[in-house]
C-alpha cells in the first residue's frame, strides 16, 4: 500500500489497502527538485497538515502508525466498509516485519521511501 500525495492539492489517501506487504509514499503533480517548492516542502506540507508524517532530509518519510491506521479507516469508509480486525492484523504483520528490519524510527513511525511521480 501507499500514501499517495498530491503535490497540486497537498491532498493524502492510502492506496492498495490490501497489500499490507510495504508501505511507501508516491507523489504525483510535480517532481523533487523541480523548483516549485525547493523539491520535499510539498510533500513535507502534505504529510504534516494531516499529521501524516514528515519528510527526511534524504527523502524517507516515517509516517506515524495512527496515521496509517487512519488514512486506512478514510479508505475504507470510501469503499462502504470499514477496517477489519483481519486488516488491523496484516498491518501488525507488516510493522513488526518492519521493526526487525530497522524500517521503524525511534517514534514509532514507519519509514517510507518517496517515489516521485511526476
């Protein structure tokens, strides 16, 4: 799944709900570095207008687990239901996987990687 971020509107939703295999975040509507904002202050914005997250100076972003778990319950009740203790599960599943692979920062958060879209 991944937290798609909308450089023109700083909008955010979870995408891919299902795959609870990774987390990464993608951006569409403008590139890092393409002078419109220095190239991470959208994303950056973005992430932290709706607590979602922040952005690191090499261009991770840890995204707060709540949040995760946020953007998922908004997805959800977009597709008419709401997220499942089988969900809740998977998730649990993909942050402990993350933990002992050093992808959790020292807050807790999940360490993204950005890819940018265009």
């Amino acid at each position: 799944m991944y937290v798609l971020v909308d450089l023109r509107t700083g909008g955010l939703e979870l995408v891919g709900l299902d795959d609870t295999d990774h987390l990464s975040v993608k951006t569409i509507g403008g590139r890092r570095g393409d002078g419109t904002d220095g190239g991470l202050g959208a994303p950056v914005a973005a992430l932290g207008l709706r607590g979602a997250g922040r952005v690191e100076p090499g261009g991770d972003a840890p995204i707060p687990q709540p949040a995760v778990i946020h953007l998922a319950r908004e997805a959800s009740s977009k597709e008419g239901r709401d997220v499942s203790p089988a969900w809740l599960g998977s998730f649990q599943a993909m942050i402990e996987l993350a933990s002992e692979n050093g992808w959790i920062a020292g807050d807790g958060a999940i360490r993204a990687h950005i890819d940018w879209q265009g």
